[in-house]
C-alpha cells in the first residue's frame, strides 16, 4: 500500500517502522504543592541542562534551535501558568501539559505555516519536560528505521543516529519546520502530510522523499523497483560531488555564479569558500532572538562572515522580521501578517532598531565585499527611505571618525509591484528575486500547505514570466539579477530559470553539489 505525500527532505529509506508517538511513562504525584512545584522546577532544569549538552556538539542550525528552546523554557511567561494551576491545586504533569497544550493549539490554530510548524517546537518543549518529570528514557528507534507518527521534535531529531540510514514520514509536519531544515541539511529523508492509517504499524517500509510518499508491506516487485530508484538517486548525488569544487557551467559552456544561504554567521564555519561564489543571502532576523541585539553584536556576526569570503560578495538582509518571523519588542500581531508590517515595512516603522542595524553593517563593510538588499519592497519611495537612512547613518559616522564604507544597496524582488514595474528601480544597484514569497504571492498559494501545494511551483509560465521580465530587465541597464529562493537549488527548476535568463544562484549549502551537476546538464 502507497500513500503519498510532501517531500520535505529528499532521498530514501527502506527499513522498519518505529512508532514515534508511543506514550510516555506516568508520573508520581507528591505530597503537596511545595513538593510539585519543586518537581516542576527540577524537570524544567533538567531539559534545559539537556537541551545544553547537545548543543555542545550541534552545528549553527541545530544550536539555535536548541537555545530557541531555552530560551522558551527560562521564560516565565510560558511556565508562569503551570506554577498557579499548581498552586490551585494539579499535579506537577498535569499543570505543565495543560499549559503548554493550550499554547500548541494557539499555534496549530494559526493560518500560517510558519506558526504551525513552531507548534511542533512548543510540544517538544512540552515533552522534555514531561520526561524529566517521569524519569522516562525514550526507547531508541533501531538503527534504519523509518520513524513515522504525528511529528518529530527537534531534539528526538538530533539524538537519533542516523548514520545506518533511516527516515522520517509524518501525518503533520511541514517543510518549514525545523526538523525539515535539519534532516535537509544532513540529507535524512523525510515526508509529511501523509494521511498514515490509524493504529500501530509493524514490518517493513519504503520511504521515497524524492518523490514524496511511503510504501507499507511492500511487495517483491514494489521493492525491486524501489531500490532501482533509489540507487539512481545515489548514483546522482555521487556524480554531483564531483562538481562541488569546479565552476558551475551549462552543457554550452555558459558559466554561472552559484552562491550560498545562510542563516547563521556559524554556517560558514562547514562551507569551503572555494567551492561557492560567495553569499547570496545572509538572513539577519535569526539574530534578533529573545532580545533585540545591540550594534556590536550585530558587527561582529556580519565581520565573522566577510572575513570568512574574502574577496567574494556577501549579500546581507537587512531584517526580515514580520509575516511568518515574529520577534518579541519588534514585531506586531496582524490577522494577514503576510499582507502587514513586515520587511522594509517593518524596518521604517521602527527606525530605532534600524539605525542600529545600519550602522552595524556600514562597520562591517570595510571588512570585505559587502552588499545589502532591502526585503518586501513594494514601492520606489520604500527603497529611498531606506537609502537615505543608510545616508544619514554614514554620515554620523563620518563625524565620529568611525571606520565605515557604504555598500552597494539592491532590493528583494518578492513583491509582484516590482517584478510588474521594475524600471521603477532602476537605480537600485541589484535585484535579488526571492522566488519563494514571489511564486506564493503570484499563485496566492502557500508552499507549504498540502491542500495548494499542487499550485505553489517556481515553474508556473506566469512566475516564470516575470522573473524572466526582470531578468531582461537587469541585463538591459546593466543592473545584476540574481535568485536566492528555494528554487534555485532545485534541480527541477534550474533549467527553466536558467533558460529565464537567470546567471547567478543563490542555493541551501547542502545544495551546492547538486545544483551545480544540474547547471552542467542545462543546454543554454
């Protein structure tokens, strides 16, 4: 039996089932509600001081997730509830359920996926406790399982050993979630939206992420042709490390820059520079966590990455905060966050935090080759806003006889304004088209929605069109146009981006190798 689903990591799994929901062990209730406040206490300490040892071996995506959760934990807002249902009388287990129950559903309730895939970050928190309070040790899954349920948290992620293989397939889930962003970045495979029937399932399973969709007691004839698939997808991925290293040309011998992500100054820490054209997007909001971060901070984080290329770009974000990323003290609440105060939007609206965040990357420029791009422009006067704000700040500098330089500044193509009118902009001095809030924006269909996914696709002639536009657009007043979305590090849509006019990607770092065999196989 086959059921399918999204692909949210690609590759693919053969093994056994594990059960990822199997209930915890109970808890013992105690004397009296000193004593239950005191065992809330304990368990709480005892996830974060576990949730802290991981880090200490985490990478710079896993790290932030993990003190993300800390953070979530040493807040007293988020455990201030369970402490006065204790008072009133609960269980230690109890009040904490009850109260992190209630924030899950006002997550699960949203009607976006960004905050629908934090739920999943929520009842991990949840969890960690709970099994604190028990003293419960999860059983481990076997090595090569499929691991399938509901949802996975971040951390039963990250204490898995999946160096004998093994996947994920889930019923919820989603591709922004966390645990999607680690598993592509360690090349786990994994599914979700997956309609699994009820009950415990046992025996074997096929799991194939590149296509998206799981088969249960499979036959010889369905397993025969599953391990021809999967061993084509290996023998890809072997043949595409050999172009990790070398430039990225087409079959006509066309080159094109194939840039990295980032979303933390620590990711570069994995990456060889050589073996990229530098960063075609550095995500700032990842900085702006609990607290808003000062000017120092922010320099350093910006020096660790410019140091890191060299001589090669590093395009930086200013802070794309809003929509489906809010940050507590900058953020607003808004019934269409997406349609609201977001990006640039955000950023001018609250000119105090941006003219730190200003002066920051003017220090940092001195320091390599800096570019910053503005994100959710809409209009011309949003982008002379914000250049003048640049400006100013320089200016200030000057007068303080601090060390600064005024990098180039170019937009986020992401709005359909700009990609309809784009000679509007013509004395930005790039374009950056974000194809994800572009393509969802253009077919009014979230990505990650299983019921719309069918819609949201890069490849869509109309999305095409208007990257194809601003591509001719660019090229005609000798303005660079790169694409730093998804789509550019999938080997499905580089042909058609490529043959848009597009020469410059921006991809996910463990992308690299696969979108550069794709650009070798491009006849343009």
């Amino acid at each position: 039996m086959r059921i399918d689903g999204i692909p949210a990591s690609p590759g693919y799994a053969e093994g056994p089932l594990f059960d990822l929901d199997q209930p915890p062990a109970g808890y013992e209730a105690k004397a009296d509600a000193a004593e239950e406040r005191a065992a809330l206490e304990v368990a709480i300490g005892k996830a974060v001081g576990r949730l802290a040892a991981l880090i200490e071996t985490a990478d710079g995506d896993a790290a932030g997730i993990l003190e993300f959760h800390i953070a979530m934990l040493e807040d007293d807002a988020l455990s201030g509830p369970a402490f006065a249902a204790i008072g009133s009388g609960q269980a230690a287990d109890a009040a904490w359920r009850a109260a992190l129950d209630g924030e899950v559903a006002g997550y699960e309730a949203s009607d976006q996926d960004y905050f629908r895939a934090r739920a999943a970050d929520l009842r991990d928190i949840r969890d960690q406790v709970l099994r604190a309070l028990s003293e419960d040790s999860e059983v481990a899954a076997p090595p090569g399982a499929i691991l399938y349920g509901e949802d996975i948290a971040p951390t039963r992620f990250l204490e898995t050993d999946w160096s004998k293989g093994g996947g994920i397939a889930l019923k919820r889930g989603s591709t922004a979630s966390h645990v999607a962003m680690l598993a592509r970045s360690r090349g786990v495979p994994m599914v979700v939206g997956l309609d699994i029937p009820a009950g415990p399932l046992t025996g074997p399973a096929l799991l194939d992420a590149e296509r998206g969709g799981i088969v249960f007691s499979p036959s010889p004839a369905e397993i025969e042709a599953f391990r021809q698939s999967a061993s084509a997808f290996a023998d890809r991925q072997g043949a595409a490390r050999t172009f990790l290293t070398e430039p990225a040309v087409t079959k006509a011998g066309t080159t094109v820059r194939v840039q990295v992500n980032i979303a933390y100054p620590s990711d570069v820490d994995g990456i060889d520079i050589a073996s990229c054209d530098g960063v075609g997007l550095m995500r700032t909001e990842f900085l702006f966590g609990k607290t808003l971060p000062d000017e120092e901070m922010q320099y350093r984080a910006y020096r660790k990455v410019l140091d890191w290329a060299g001589d090669k770009p590093v395009t930086i974000r200013t802070v794309d905060a809003g929509g489906d990323k809010p940050i507590p003290g900058f953020t607003v609440e808004e019934t269409n966050p997406f349609l609201g105060l977001r990006g640039i939007r955000l950023s001018l609206a609250r000119r105090d935090i941006f003219r730190v965040q200003i002066r920051a990357l003017l220090r940092a420029a001195i320091h390599g080759n800096l570019k910053v791009m503005f994100p959710m422009i809409a209009t011309p006067d949003e982008y002379s806003q914000a250049a003048t704000l640049f400006a100013g700040e320089q200016a200030a500098l000057a007068a303080q006889a601090v060390a600064h330089r005024l990098p180039p500044l170019g937009i986020m193509v992401e709005v359909p304004s700009v990609a309809l009118a784009p000679e509007a902009f013509a004395d930005v001095a790039f374009f950056s088209i974000g194809s994800n809030d572009l393509t969802q924006y253009v077919m009014a269909a979230a990505r990650d929605n299983a019921a719309v996914a069918h819609l949201n696709s890069v490849r869509h002639p109309a999305v095409l069109r208007l990257i194809a536009a601003v591509t001719a657009f660019g090229r005609e007043r000798g303005i660079p146009v790169s694409l730093c979305g998804d789509a550019g590090g999938d080997p499905a849509a580089i042909p058609a981006l490529l043959e848009a006019g597009l020469r410059d990607l921006s991809v996910a770092p463990a992308q690299l190798a696969m979108a550069k065999a794709a650009i070798a196989d491009v006849p343009v």
